[in-house]
C-alpha cells in the first residue's frame, strides 16, 4: 500500500542507482476516443468508455538517452537500427533511411536528458525486460489505453491544457496552427524531457517531442485490443504509437490521436515511455 500512497517513485536498481522517476496512475473509468466533432479527428477515434481496473505507474518523462545508454553499457545491446541498416530519420529536407543513424546519432544533437528515439518496438521491450531485472518489478510499456488515460489526466478536451496547444507548451511543428492557436516555432528536433508544463497527474510531454511506443496491437475499431499488450511479442502486426512528436502538425498531438508502426520500426521521432505494473 506504500506505492498507492507514494504519487511519485522510483525503483532502485542493483548497483543502488535509482531507476526512472515514475509516477502512480489511480484506476478509474474514462472516455476513450474523440467526439465527432473534434478538429483533426480520425475515423479510428470512437468514443467508448474505458475503465482502468487497477492502480499502475507510469514514466514521469519519456525514456531519456542518458537511461537507454545505461542499458546499452551494462548488456552490450545492439538495437535493430545498429546491427541492420540504420534508423528513418530527417535530414532537414526528408525523412530517409540511413545506415550511420540510430540512437547515439539520429540526425540531429542530442544529450543525455533527451529522449531516445531511433529505437523500435522491439528495442523498448528489451530495455524494460532489463529494468524488470534490475529492479525485481514489473516493468514494461502502457497500453494503449493507459497511455490515453494517463495523458487526459481527466480532462475532455483535445489536449490536456484544453482545446488549443502552442509550441510553449509542446514540441511539434509550429508552422501549423490548431483551433484557435497561433503558429509558434518549428524545432525541427527533440528537447530534453520535462521541459514543458506536466498535466495534472505531474506526466510531462504526453503531447509532443516524440511518439511513444505502446504494447498494444493497433484495431482500428479498438475491439478490446487497447486494453491489453499483445499476447505473442514476437508477433508481426502493428503496434500503437501514441503522443505525437516534434516533426508533427498539432493534430496529431491530440490525447485521441493514434498513428501504428510495424515493431521493427525505427524513427528519428519515436521513443517510448515506461509503465510499471503495480502490486500491492
């Protein structure tokens, strides 16, 4: 019953390091999806409502380059980008690609508080089955409804700020507009993680800096597949993305927004963030 109490935690790892700041998500019932209504909304949005059964916790920031390197030192991991032909990332006039692109050089500077990018489905899982070793809990992605009901933190309206976002408040494409919003900058990049206001669940960069990885399959008529991770990790099939990410227009920023990728997928603009099952 610590951990309920405990909003914000971390696990400690072997070598008495502390692990990811992460924060206790309340079980409770929501409405998934986005009204009809909404500006940007897809067909893949239905509202339904959803009810998150038990307390979990989840990622305080998106993984960070500094976290996923700890990773890579202590196993000598390889990710799919580094042993086969590179990560899909921009140039600064396209998105290709290139074989000498993957974490530790996706195309653009990053340091050790940015998130990882560059990392497929796979790549994430691997690192959480190492932080479950380490730490001797559950760790592993959010569903794609948790991540939809983390990021709402309650709120209705298309991002949890309300129904306009700009760029001080989120990392995407400025030179397009949402609603009412005004054009803001265009980064053309990631930032370091926790940079912008966190929601009312104390969650940072939900909306924006770059996609995450879930462990859902991706139905577009949801059909029960957002509530669970795929049963076989080594299944094809895609795997929900959700968030949005630096190189996006606003609407794909939105908590209803999903987009899917194969989980050999690795983008200069994907990362993921953790959960953690919690057992009380």
């Amino acid at each position: 019953a610590k951990e309920a109490a405990a909003k914000e935690f971390h696990d400690t790892l072997k070598d008495g390091s502390p692990g990811p700041e992460m924060v206790v998500i309340p079980a409770g019932t929501f409405l998934m999806g986005s009204p009809e209504n909404e500006k940007s909304r897809d067909d893949d949005e239905g509202q339904h409502s959803v009810e998150i059964k038990q307390n979990f916790a989840i990622g305080k920031t998106e993984v960070t380059v500094g976290q996923f390197r700890r990773f890579v030192v202590a196993t000598s991991y390889r990710t799919e980008a580094e042993a086969t032909g590179g990560c899909y990332s921009w140039n600064g006039t396209t998105w290709q690609q290139t074989a000498d692109k993957n974490w530790r050089n996706p195309g653009f500077k990053q340091d050790d508080q940015h998130p990882v990018v560059c990392v497929s489905w796979n790549d994430a899982l691997k690192y959480t089955e190492w932080l479950s070793k380490q730490t001797d809990k559950e760790y592993r992605l959010p569903t794609e409804a948790e991540w939809e009901y983390a990021a709402r933190a309650g709120t209705p309206t298309p991002f949890f700020f309300g129904a306009t976002i700009s760029t001080e408040q989120a990392n995407y494409d400025g030179n397009y507009t949402y609603g009412g919003g005004q054009k803001g900058v265009y980064r053309q990049k990631t930032v370091q993680v926790g940079q912008f206001p966190a929601n009312a669940w104390g969650l940072h960069d939900m909306h924006g800096n770059v996609w995450e990885w879930t462990c859902s399959g991706y139905d577009k008529d949801y059909g029960g597949a957002e509530l669970r991770c795929v049963s076989d990790p080594d299944s094809g099939g895609p795997r929900v993305v959700r968030g949005g990410s630096w190189s996006n227009v606003p609407g794909r920023l939105r908590s209803a927004a999903r987009d899917w990728l194969d989980p050999r997928s690795r983008l200069g603009s994907v990362g993921f963030r953790l959960a953690r099952t919690l057992t009380l």
